[in-house]
C-alpha cells in the first residue's frame, strides 16, 4: 500500500515531531540520572551538548544528501538509527551510555532534518514552511512533558519513555518505505558528503537578518533543555520531576502556539514580534532570578516562548522561500546548523560556569542578558532593514512621479 502526498505530508510532521520529543525526553530524567550516578551540573550539560555536537556533525555531512538520493531512503535510516539510540537510553547503566545514545539520537536527527524540512517543501511549499517551524517546537514541548509525566507516574522512568518512543520510530521507518519520493535523484550523493556551506546568493542577505535571532532563540532553548529543570526546582523548592520538565514545556508550547497564530502576518513582523517577546520575556526571568519567585519564572518563560516560536518561525519564512527545489534541503540544514550551535555550545559553557563560578542563578542571569542583547541585535537589524526598505519605495515613487 502507497500513502498519498498528503498522508506522506503529514508522517513527515510526525516525524519532524517525534525526533524532537525524543530529543527532550531526557531533560526531566536528568535529575535521576545525577541522583543514581553522582555527576554534576557539567556533565548534563555535556550530555545535552554532545548531541548538539552530533547533530552538527550529521548536518555538515549529510544535511543536503537527500536532493541526491531522494527523501526517503534518509529517513529510513534516520528513523532505525533513533531506534537504536532508544534501545541504548533503556538500557543505559552510566554516564558513557547516556553519552553514547546521545551521539546516535543527534546524528540521526541531523541526518533527518534536512530531508524531512525539504520534503514538506515539496509537498506543500506554503504549509511545509509553516510545519518546519511549528513541528520542532511541539515535538519539543511533548517531548518533555510525556516523559515528565510518565517519570512521576509510571514505573520504571528511566526505561519506559524510551521503548514507547522506539516503537513510534519503527512504525514511522515502515510508514516511510510506503510513501511516494518527492525528489529526483540525481548525481552528486557522494560529493554533498563534503562539509560545506551552499547558501544561495539570493537568501545571504536573509540569513544575515535571521541569524542573531535564531542564535538567541535556541541558545535559550538549550539553556532551558540542560539547566532548566535544576533552576525550576530550586526557584520552587521542590524535588518533583515533572516540575523540572514543565519549563522547557511551557517555552515550546508557548512557541508553537505563537507560531500558529502569526501565520497570516508577514515574516518580517513575525521576526520582530520574536525577538521583541524574547527581550520580555528573560527580562522577566531575570526577576523571577532576582526575587526567586517561580511564578514569575513560568510567565516570562510563556512569554520568551512565544518570542522563540515567532523568532525561529520569522526566521525561516524569511529564508526558505528563497531557496530552489534542489537547494532546499541543503539551506534548511544551514539554518539548523546555526541552531544547533547555538543551542549545544552555550549550554555547555553554561554547566561549567554553574560549578565553577557563577552557581546556578548567577549563571541564568548570565545568560539571560546575553540572550537578551542578541535579541535586541535581531530586532535593530530588522527595524533597519524596513526602514531603508521604506525609504528605497518612496525615492522610487518619488522618480516615477517626476
């Protein structure tokens, strides 16, 4: 049996959805992991950080291999490969095993994430632009409150989550081998092997714009991923591990939510709207730091997430549209890239300078301000690209008339 496109358009959502869940299931564990373990703050951050790192690593190499060999035999393999890396976190005995199914889970995120963006496109340009940047957010924001909620509730937390996710990947890698190919292949496969950045001139000047607001937006987003569970709770005093994970819930629900209902207004509004929210938003978080208040601290995260749905969203409606068939794939794993690096690398830096030097709440204002000041540097490129943009059409309306 063959799926139709639009059922193939959305298992492909599912799937985009279901890799990010599988990517912030792990946060609300990490308590657990640090309790039956005895690492410190460093080492969850280096968990969180190694996947980044290996998320990278797939993008570089494999990010446009799919306008090569086609969208599904990527997929495929992706989709086995997260398998693998669940059955690892079930069974996972110590720090090199959370290590390792970090690896395994980022590199088949990464090799997924071009081909399944660029398969939206080709289905749907207008919807798939609108799915590659609601998916990400609630399949983050599920991610973390399932398994959140299964920890508390259910036996066995560390190996539970984990299966139940193996079993969606297998059913979507045989829902993949049924669905029709939405790219030609062509020539080529083995040279997109070579890390590379193709960014069409047409979508520089687009990139330049969009990323101070993509780095700010995941660099929050993997700050709340890593030690945000470890904040919450010490700004709540209490040891409930679906606490822990309900923050980074809040930041990807709120995102989502924002990026849905911003869909008619231009990208240009949506990317201010972004980074104006995010400024907000950790403004606020720096009080609820500040006064150690946690209900502070959830409504500026509901607010800096909507600043990061409508930043990642404006983002990528003001790049991927520029972007021809064939170069889809390979401009999607760009921006991923810009993403991922800004998520893992301030995360890591972050755990270390909660144990050696600022602690926890003096690192979250840390990183606050910093997020903040990217922020603020997305938003003044944005004014002032509309500014010369206004000033562009009235000398040109000025010319016509005369």
């Amino acid at each position: 049996m063959s799926l139709t496109r639009n059922q193939a358009f959305y298992l492909q959502i599912s799937i985009i959805a279901s890799f990010l869940a599988g990517s912030s299931a792990p946060t609300p564990l990490y308590p657990i992991y640090q309790a039956a373990w005895g690492f410190s703050a460093i080492a969850v951050t280096l968990v969180f950080g190694i996947y980044a790192i290996a998320v990278l690593a797939s993008l570089l190499f494999v990010g446009s291999l799919s306008d090569y060999t086609g969208r599904r035999p990527v997929l495929i393999v992706a989709a086995l490969g997260q398998v693998v890396a669940m059955l690892v976190f079930a069974t996972a005995n110590g720090f090199a095993a959370l290590v390792a199914a970090r690896v395994i889970q980022g590199l088949a995120t990464g090799g997924a994430a071009g081909a399944v963006g660029a398969g939206l496109l080709d289905i749907d340009r207008a919807k798939g632009t609108v799915a590659n940047a609601i998916g990400p957010m609630l399949g983050t924001a599920s991610g973390s409150l399932v398994s959140g909620l299964m920890v508390q509730f259910l036996p066995a937390p560390t190996v539970l989550v984990y299966l139940v996710l193996a079993v969606v990947f297998v059913a979507q890698a045989i829902g993949v081998a049924a669905m029709p190919e939405t790219a030609t292949p062509r020539p080529g496969a083995l040279a997109s092997l070579r890390p590379q950045f193709r960014l069409p001139p047409q979508a520089r000047e687009a990139m330049l714009l969009a990323a101070p607001a993509l780095i700010a937006a995941w660099a929050l987003a993997g700050f709340y991923a890593s030690l945000g569970p470890s904040l919450v709770r010490r700004l709540a005093g209490s040891t409930s591990i679906m606490l822990g994970g309900l923050a980074l819930t809040v930041l990807a629900v709120a995102g989502a939510a924002t990026a849905f209902l911003t869909l008619a207004r231009s990208s240009r509004f949506v990317l201010g709207l972004g980074t104006s929210a995010l400024i907000g938003g950790v403004a606020a978080m720096l009080l609820a730091v500040a006064t150690s208040s946690a209900a502070i601290f959830f409504a500026g995260t509901a607010i800096a997430g909507a600043g990061f749905g409508a930043a990642f969203q404006g983002a990528i409606r003001t790049v991927m549209p520029l972007a021809a068939s064939h170069e889809r794939a390979g401009v999607l794993s760009i921006l991923y890239v810009i993403s991922y690096l800004a998520m893992g690398v301030p995360a890591v830096l972050g755990g270390v300078r909660a144990v050696h030097g600022g602690g926890l709440l003096g690192t979250a204002s840390e990183f606050g301000l910093a997020v903040m000041i990217l922020a603020a540097l997305a938003l003044a490129g944005s004014l002032a690209q509309t500014r010369f943009r206004n000033a562009s059409v009235r000398s040109l309306n000025s010319s016509t008339l005369s």
